[in-house]
C-alpha cells in the first residue's frame, strides 16, 4: 500500500511538472498566439479587439506571471483550455471533445481486440509450441515489421477505393450529420474497419510473440512441472498456472498501450484523415494553433499517467508479490 | 518384502537419432513397500533424469527410448505406468506417486494461495469432495507437516523456504500415495534444514506407510535415513545394497569414492567427489566400464566390455548387487 501511495505521488508530481511546462513553454517561444492571429486576420483587427484578444487568451501583459500561472490552473480545473486559432472562436476543449471519441473508439476497441487477440494466440502458440502453432510466428512477425504507414497506404490502395466497400478516408459519410442514428453508426463502423484492420494487423504479432516467449519461459518453471505432476487437467496447467504467470508482463504492457491510444495513433489517422485526435494535431500544428497543441500534449500526458496508473493497479491485483502487508 | 515399484531396463535419452545422448541407460531397481530408497551419484549422472523418467515427466528434448516402470496398486493388479493413457496417466499422478522437488524454491505457482494450490489436487482427483472438505483436508495436511493453518491464505513469497518445502511435502502427502519421490536438485538449501525436513518425512513415512524413492549427492544422508541405497554413475546403477551393508562394505571402486569423501557439514559441494577425474561425457561415453578411466582398480576387461549389474560372488551376497568386473555377476538384474 505504501508503494502504491508513493506511485500515486509521484505521479502527481508528473502531472503537475506536466502542466506547468505547458505553462510555460509557449510564453517562452518568441512571438505569440495573438500576434499569430493578428498575421492570420491581417490587419482587420482594431486595437480594442486585440487587447480583448490577449485577455481572452489568458496573456493579459498587466497580470504577473505568478497570478497567470494560478489563473492557468483554475482554468484547467475548469477544464477550460483556452482557445483554438484554427477553430477561431472554438474552445480547445470542445475542439478536443469532438475529437476524442473518435480516437477512443476507434483505437481503443482495436487495441483492446488487438491483446486479447494477441495474448489468447500467444497462449496457444507457447504452450503448443513445436506444432502447427508454430506457423504462425513468420506471418505474424512479418505483418509486424512493415511500418505502418506503408501497411495503411498499401491497404488502402489494395482495399478501398470508389467501388470498394471500405472508403479510403474520413471517419464517416460526409452526407451525413453526427448523431447516435440508424444512418451515423453503421456509416461510421464501416469507415472505421480499415483503419482498425490495418491498427489490428500491426499490433497483434506484438502480442502474440511476447505472450508466446513468456509461455515457453514460464513452462520450465519448477511449479508447471509440479502442476503436471498433480495430475492437474492440462487445460488448468496451462490457464491457471502458465497463463496466469505469462500474462503479468503483458498486462503492464497493455496498461501502457491505452495510455498511447490517444498520442500513439497520430500515423493511423493521417493515412486514413480519420477525425480523431492525432488528425487534429496534425491539423494544430500545420496552423501553429499553440493553444490546441497544448491542450492535446496535456491530454496526451494524462493518458499516459492514467495508464501507468493503471498498469500498477493491474500488477498489484494480479501479482501478489507486489502487495507489500502492513 | 511386496515390490510397489518396479523399473525395469529403462532408458532415456536427450534429443533423437545421433545426436542424442542416453541420460539413463538400461536401469533396474525396485522400491518396496515401506521402505526408503536412496539414489546417490555424482551431478549429471542421471538421477533427475530417472526420476522424471518413471514419472513421466521429461520435458522435450528428454524421451523415454525403452523400459517398463511397473506400479503395484494396493488393489488391483500390477501396470506399467509407461503405457498409460493421457487420462489415465493423470489420475495415477499424485494419486499414487507424488514427487516433492526438494531446496527447489519454485515449486509453488507464486500467483496462488497455499490453500488453492492445496485444493487442485483434491478438485482434480475427488471431484465429489465439498469445498468445505477440501478446505479441511488441506489445513489438515498443513498442521500434519507443521504448519499453523492460519497459513492457509498466505502466498508462497509470504513463507520461509524451509516452510515452502514443508508445504509441499503437505501437498505431496494429500492424497495418501504410495510412493513420493524426493529429488534435491545441486542447489539445495542448507544442510541442517534438509536434515530436518527428510526427518519428519521419514517420521510421517512410519505413520501413514509409505515408500519414498530419496535423491541427492549426500551419501552420509542416506546412510542415515534410508534403508537401501543406489549408487548412480554415467546413467547405470552401479551398485545397490542394504544402507549399512554398503556403508560398511561398498564393492563398487566409484561407491568407495563417493563414500571417502564425505561433504563438510558446510562448505562446496564439490568436495564430495573426492574421486579423482570428472563425470564422463555422456555424449562420448568410455567404453565398457564407464568408470573405467577414473578406476584405480580397472585390469584388462574394464576397459572392453561392460560389467552387467548382479549378485556379487562373495558369500554373503544375497540382496545386493554390483556392476564391476572385480565382482562378476552371478545372477543379472533385470
Ligand atoms: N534438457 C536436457 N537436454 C540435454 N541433456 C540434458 C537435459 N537435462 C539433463 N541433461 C543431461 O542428462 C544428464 C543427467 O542429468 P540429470 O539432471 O538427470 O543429473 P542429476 O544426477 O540429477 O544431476 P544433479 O545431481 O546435478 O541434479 C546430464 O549429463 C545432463 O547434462
Ligand atoms: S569394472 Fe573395472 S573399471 Fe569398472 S569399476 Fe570395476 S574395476 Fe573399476
Ligand atoms: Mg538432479
């Protein structure tokens, strides 16, 4: 329990170096959003409107840098993350709220398929190893090493195209609005299958080679020959106790990968322009947008911390040996 | 004395064709009821490898290549483990022979209780059994080997290894088997606590009656606890008799070493083979006598042809064999 507290605080530290970082950092680059916008608006903008500009913005050159600093982090507990240029007068959280589910949904599903996938094979594959199963590890390792920018463009080429079930870019049909309707989902679910595919195809192997070496390690432990030795059925053998040893590293590994869900995924989203977050960012800094940049790397670092949270919680519910008594 | 197990010309190699190396070459012993069989033997001399081999055990490259290990049922007629079914293996596993890998730390999945560890077998073997009986059962085996059943939750990192081992012989004693297998890998833990431990088995051995086949390089422990020893070289039996018989009066040349060079209480484990040369190379194995190049007694057929394991030809060698040219077999074993 100590343990856990002392993760929780130094995560927290993380957060707080995080935030105050993106504090600072845009007020240490030469030049200014505002001064960005003024160049974007050229010249149509009267003084009184920049000055309310710079207020808006949260640059007011009459306030202090300590009470800028305070009013920076009242803002964020108000999840208030300025504004955007590109989406002038949208504000970045709701910039980032549009984009988000989409990111979410798309790679969080796909990851989530992606390990359990991944992992049940590894499974079959370490305990079965010297089989059939066997055969699937160049496959596997093959679809893994093509980068995968060049995987996306090559099905996109290979799968999509105007005739095609799969539509090669977008995150739904551009005839339609938005909504939780009959006509949205299905169109959004079918723009989503290649991306998702190709995520899926990339990442699998991953999962199935770690999984698969961890199997084969833990199979020389001392307590499998002693589970055969039991006469255990061969299916609690290899679950309870290879399986369940195997998956510890896997799990931490899987925590990690949800915290890159939202960072990790920029490449996947340029290839198809799907509207998630990392299109967005890209899209932010094409336009120098400082304050949407900002409020995606914030996000970005609390999905990273969120996640190596969770990866110890996983661990110290699933590996008894990190639970400390007292 | 009634036979319980019986091993008969086994062999086991590691690897295939010629490649392959024979672990354990055409080995015959046998345990009877009751009693305490002591294995001793230079590391690498097959020990292990015999033990996984009658159990079944060998993880790939290891095979068995030839032999029967014929098992007495208390009812029932006699059958040869090796030709067991898959299912029918499994049921005869820890149900009549359970093995206790002794100093080895990892013989309890660290992810899972004491108590559960102690219930699969029950879950697997008596499927009709309650939980509350299996709970019962277990914390019964634990106050058995001495181990307060408050214990029962804890994890294997939570307990000593001295408690850990004690927990394992509890497990290997839960189905009342007939035969339990101890096998005392070259790391083992100290000495004083081995000595303990192979105490209060030998105890329970005379409360609930059964065989234990023991394994370790330490032929003092043997002479002390065990009732008959074999003596193990290059993957052969070499000599087998009566503790005190052998203690007294070893014939083998490569028996006498081990028994000359009796290990310090502490201190390295080498010091035990006092012979001098190293084990012979299992794939490039001397032949006829493999001892023979370590032997301060070989003559001329030593080095030719392999001496078979038999009675000795001296007068009183009634229940005891030997496999050395200075002591010709009269009647083979096996
Ligand atoms: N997996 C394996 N592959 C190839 N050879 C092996 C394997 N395991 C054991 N051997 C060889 O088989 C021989 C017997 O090994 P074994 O472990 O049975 O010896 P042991 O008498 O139990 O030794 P120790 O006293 O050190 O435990 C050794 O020469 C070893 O090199
Ligand atoms: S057979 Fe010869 S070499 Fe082998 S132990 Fe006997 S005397 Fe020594
Ligand atoms: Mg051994």
């Amino acid at each position: 329990m100590r343990y856990f507290l002392q993760r929780i605080a130094f995560y927290l530290f993380t957060a707080w170096a995080a935030v105050t970082l993106n504090f600072f950092i845009p007020r240490l680059v030469p030049g200014d959003p505002v001064q960005a916008l003024i160049s974007k608006y050229q010249g149509q903008l009267s003084t009184k409107s920049i000055q309310s500009l710079y207020v808006l913005f949260g640059l007011d050159k009459h306030q202090s840098l300590w009470q800028q600093y305070i009013d920076y982090w009242k803002q964020i507990f108000h999840g208030d993350l300025g504004l955007s240029f590109t989406f002038f007068p949208a504000p970045v959280s709701q910039v980032i709220g549009q984009a988000l589910p989409w990111t979410v949904l798309l790679v969080g599903i796909t990851t989530i398929i992606s390990f359990t996938l991944g992992t049940g094979l590894g499974v079959l594959a370490g305990w079965r190893r010297g089989s059939w199963a066997d055969g699937l590890l160049p496959v596997t390792t093959f679809f893994s090493s093509i980068p995968y920018f060049w995987l996306g463009i090559i099905a996109i080429y290979l799968l999509a195209g105007p005739d095609s079930f799969f539509p090669s870019s977008g995150g739904f049909d551009s005839e339609l609005v938005p909504a939780w309707d009959q006509y949205f989902i299905p169109s959004a679910i079918q723009h989503s299958l290649l991306p998702a595919l190709t995520i899926l195809v990339s990442s699998v192997s991953g999962w199935i080679l770690g999984m698969r070496n961890m199997m084969v390690t833990v199979s020389s432990e001392d307590y499998i020959t002693v589970a055969h030795a039991k006469g255990l059925p061969e299916r609690r053998v290899a679950l309870s106790y290879a399986a369940r040893n195997a998956l510890l590293p896997s799990v931490s590994g899987f925590a990690l990968a949800l915290g890159f869900i939202v960072g990790g995924t920029l490449l996947v989203e340029i290839v198809f322009s799907y509207p998630g977050l990392g299109f967005t960012l890209l899209q932010a800094v094409g336009a120098k947008d400082y304050p949407l940049m900002q409020g995606i790397f914030l996000i970005i670092t609390i999905a990273v911390l969120v996640a190596n949270l969770l990866a110890d919680v996983a661990y110290l519910l699933l590996d008894p040996r990190t639970r400390k008594e007292g | 004395m009634e036979p319980v197990l019986e091993i008969r010309n086994l062999n086991v190699d590691y690897g295939l064709g010629d490649r392959a190396v024979q672990a354990v070459r055409d080995v015959s012993l046998t345990l009877h009821k009751g009693e305490v069989l002591g294995l001793a033997g230079e590391s690498g001399s097959g020990k292990s490898t015999l033990a996984y081999g009658m159990t079944r055990l060998l993880a790939p490259p290891g095979a068995i290549t030839g032999g029967e290990v014929i098992y007495h049922p208390e009812q029932g007629s006699p059958y040869d483990v090796l030709a067991l079914s898959d299912r029918a293996l499994r049921q005869f596993r820890w149900a009549e022979t359970a093995i206790v890998f002794q100093g080895a730390m990892n013989s309890l999945n660290p992810v899972h209780k004491i108590s559960t560890q102690l219930t699969d077998v029950l879950k697997a073997h008596e499927p009709k059994l309650s939980e509350h009986s299996r709970n019962a059962r277990a914390r019964e085996m634990l106050k058995l080997v001495g181990i307060s059943t408050d214990r029962m939750d804890a994890f294997p990192h939570q307990l000593s290894g001295g408690m850990r081992q004690r927990v394992m012989i509890g497990m290997a004693l839960i189905l009342q088997p007939q035969v339990v297998i101890m096998d005392e890998p070259t790391t083992a833990l100290d000495v004083v606590m081995q000595r303990q431990i192979l105490g209060q088995l030998i105890d329970l051995r005379e409360r609930l009656g059964f065989s234990v086949i023991f394994i370790t390089h330490d032929l003092s422990l043997l002479v002390e606890f065990s009732n008959r020893i074999a003596i193990m070289y290059g993957g052969r039996i070499v000599e087998e008799a009566p503790a005190a018989t052998l203690y007294r009066d070893a014939l083998h040349p490569y028996s006498k070493g081990l028994l000359g060079s009796f290990p310090a209480l502490r201190g390295p484990r080498r010091e035990l083979s006092g012979i001098p040369g190293s084990p012979p190379d299992l794939a490039g194995m001397p032949t006829g006598c493999s001892f023979h190049p370590r032997c301060p007694k070989a003559f001329e057929p030593c080095s030719t042809a392999i001496p078979v394991l038999g009675r000795p030809d001296i007068p009183d060698g009634a229940g005891r064999s030997v496999a050395c040219w200075l002591h010709p077999a009269e009647q083979p074993v096996g």
